[in-house]
C-alpha cells in the first residue's frame, strides 16, 4: 500500500513536499520519499490519497498510569504530594478490578483519539492482565512493583509479575519492569528488577526524584514523606544523609543510564553533574501537566539537556492530569520554554521515547524498516511551518495506521 499526502514528517530528514509512504502486509514501511519515486519503486500499487494531510509518526507516550483514567477531576491539588498519595490510594481502595479495566479500556481510547500509537503503561495490578483483551495500541506494560508492606519477598513478587509475560505473545508491545520509586521499593528488588531485565532485554523504569517531599526524606530524614513512611514501618536507614534521592539511587546502583528516570523534578546541580560524571544513555520522562498540578519548581530542562540527557514526554495519569493528549503536553512544554523549536518538541513525543525502548529505528520515524505506526492531520499551510500546526493541534486526529493497519 502506497500513502500519499501533502506533507511527509520523518524525523529523520527534512519534512516532504507531495510525499508518500509505502506499507508492506507485515505493517513495515519499506520506502518513503517524492511521491513519483515512491510510485516508481512500486508499480501497480494500491495508493491511498490523503490530500491536503501532514502524515508523520505516532506519538509515543513514555508514562502513563491506565488504571487512573477513571479518576479524571476526582483529585483536587492536595497540600502536598505525600496528601495526594493517602487521597488516591483511599479512591484506590473503593475501586473494583472492573474499574480498572473500564479505566484502562478508557484511557486506551483516549490515546487514540489523540494519536498516541505507543504508550509505556505502568501497571500497578499486573493480574488483570489475565483478563485483559489485546491491547489496542502498541503497549509495553511496566509491571509495578512495590515490596514495602508486602511479607512476600522481593524474588517472588518478581517471579509472579513475570509470569504474565510469557503468555502474550502476541500483544503489540512488550513488557518492562517498574521497581515503584525509592521510596516504596526496596534496593533489592531495585537490584532484582535489573538483573531480571538485562537477562530478558526488558526496559526498565522508575519514579525518582519527583517532590518535595521525596527530597525532604533521603537528603534530611524529614518531613511529611518521611513521617508517612516511619509511620508504615519503612526502614529509614538510607534517609538522613545528606545525599538527594537521586544520587542515593544513582551511587547505590538502583538506577542509572538505560532507565526511563520518570519525573526527575527535584535534581539539584550536584545530581546533573553526577549525570554528566556517569557514561552511559541517560533517559527523563517529563510530565508537563503533572508536573504544573503539583506546582513542583520548576523542572531543569536544560541543565538536563546540556548534560546529554535524552528527555522524552508523559502525560502522567488522570489523577494528575486533565487529558492523555500528548499534543497537550508539548503545548504545556512550549508555554513554560518558548524557545524549544516545535521540532524538538516533537522528537520528545517520536525519536526520544523510541530510544529510550530501544527502538530507535524502528518507532517514532518514518524510514524503510520502521513499523508503519501512523497518523495524519489536516494541514494546507507551508511546509516551513508543519512542526508548528502539529504540536499547535487541538483536535483529535482522524487519521491513525497502527503496524499498517487503517484504525
Ligand atoms: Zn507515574
């Protein structure tokens, strides 16, 4: 199948004028390039014409929490983060296992409305995935792992989680591992979940160092965090020291380079210079919206960035968020850092998340090789201003090809 438009988004080159995409049965992009040529390479071939359309790659969403999807306007802004967890795990406790799949059925088609092709899922109920219908888009599902109150030890709670991974072949996708955060997930299992990955190729993610309340506790032993977790029996040895949360995960070896580091909101100039110290492919998922309904300070986009920090976009979940539109999220991101160039913008929601899957290549561009995961937006301006109209669009999108399927 050969797909025509006005206007082709590669991200790997320069935007096409009259450009055209052509699909093999197995949903791979084997050529792209001038529509004549493309015709040329593949006579008699079946054209779709999408006229005065932009076609550029899906959008990727590097994390999300689908369980929540039910709980849109439920949570006002509490206090203080630490408010916000007792307030959604009180919400959490009234909700049944068919709520959270209606919420993650929900948030699916929401994503689609808007566009997002691929999406990281952290998983907080790992066996309804037992119950789940094949996803409809490409999901990894980043099993959620938390051994604080759990009398269950960290080997086998891992065990378990993994067992549903064997079953899904045939899911578009992967699964990942998601050791919680540091404060509710043990270095062993942080250690575990590791080892378990680099034995099965599986990515990894975290939540690190993403409030207030989060810093108060590692670096001083304080505050309402630390009081919280005292009071459910955490062992508060590693707290206290002086030492940020992120670079108490970064030197004790429980997170580091090849991590999707979710939120990093709080890293101070020491925490970006131990970056910066530490080789390796370093990875940030930024939740704009999120990030502004905690009223976090302000997120250290370009220290990061000066430090070769790879930074890519989530929309977080509904309990902190008013939408799954990635389009939102990089218009937030453009509010609060005018000079970003709508095609940076648009690499944090393409290339950067597929980097930070391992899919470079493969996801996030449109390139002979890729999977055809596609979408197009009505677009009748100059080819000098695409990047602007996409990341400036408002509407859901009407257009959507998932591994060369029409949706
Ligand atoms: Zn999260």
């Amino acid at each position: 199948m050969i797909l025509r438009a006005k206007t082709v988004v590669t991200m790997t080159g320069l935007p096409l004028e009259d450009g055209a995409v052509s699909v093999d049965s197995s949903g791979r992009i084997t050529a792209v390039g001038p529509f004549a040529e493309v015709a040329r390479g593949a006579p008699g071939g079946e054209v779709t014409d999408l006229g005065e359309y932009v076609l550029l790659p899906g959008l990727i969403n590097a994390h999300c929490h689908l369980d929540y999807t039910g709980l849109r306007n439920a949570l006002n802004r509490q206090a203080s983060f630490t408010r916000w967890i007792a307030r959604i795990n009180a919400l959490k406790r009234q909700m049944t296992n068919d709520d959270y799949l209606e919420a993650i059925a929900a948030g699916f088609r929401e994503m689609r409305a808007w566009g997002t092709t691929s999406v990281c899922n952290l998983e907080a109920f790992p066996e309804l995935l037992a119950r789940m219908p094949r996803p409809p888009l490409r999901t990894w599902w980043f099993l959620e792992l938390i051994d604080l109150r759990s009398r269950v030890p960290a080997d086998t709670l891992l065990a378990g989680a993994l067992s549903f991974l064997e079953r899904h072949e045939d899911w578009l996708g992967g699964f990942g591992l998601n050791p919680h955060a540091p404060y509710t997930a043990s270095p062993e299992l942080y250690r575990l979940c590791a080892e378990c990955a680099a034995e099965c190729g599986l990515p990894l993610t975290t939540h690190l160092a993403e409030s207030a309340d989060e810093e108060a506790m590692f670096r001083r032993g304080e505050g309402e965090l630390a009081a919280f977790m005292r009071q459910i029996g955490r062992p508060m040895d590693d707290c206290g020291h002086g030492l940020s949360s992120f670079a108490n995960a970064v030197r004790n070896g429980l997170a580091g380079p090849g991590w999707l580091i979710a939120h990093a909101n709080e890293l101070d100039a020491a925490d970006v210079a131990l970056i910066a110290a530490t080789p390796g492919d370093w990875h940030v998922v930024h939740c704009p919206r999120s990030h502004a309904f905690f009223g976090h300070r302000p997120f250290p986009w370009e220290a990061l960035e000066a430090a070769g920090v790879c930074i890519s976009l989530g929309t977080d979940s509904l309990a902190s968020n008013e939408s799954l539109s990635l389009f939102a999220e990089m218009q937030a991101l453009q509010q609060a850092r005018p000079r970003l160039t709508s095609e940076t913008l648009l690499k944090t929601v393409t290339t950067h998340p597929a980097r930070a899957l391992g899919k470079a290549g493969e996801l996030g561009v449109i390139r002979p090789g890729a999977h055809a995961d596609l979408i197009a937006l009505p677009f009748a301006g100059a080819t000098a201003q695409v990047y602007d109209a996409i990341v400036a669009n408002r509407s859901p999108v009407p257009w959507i090809m998932l591994n060369g399927n029409i949706l």
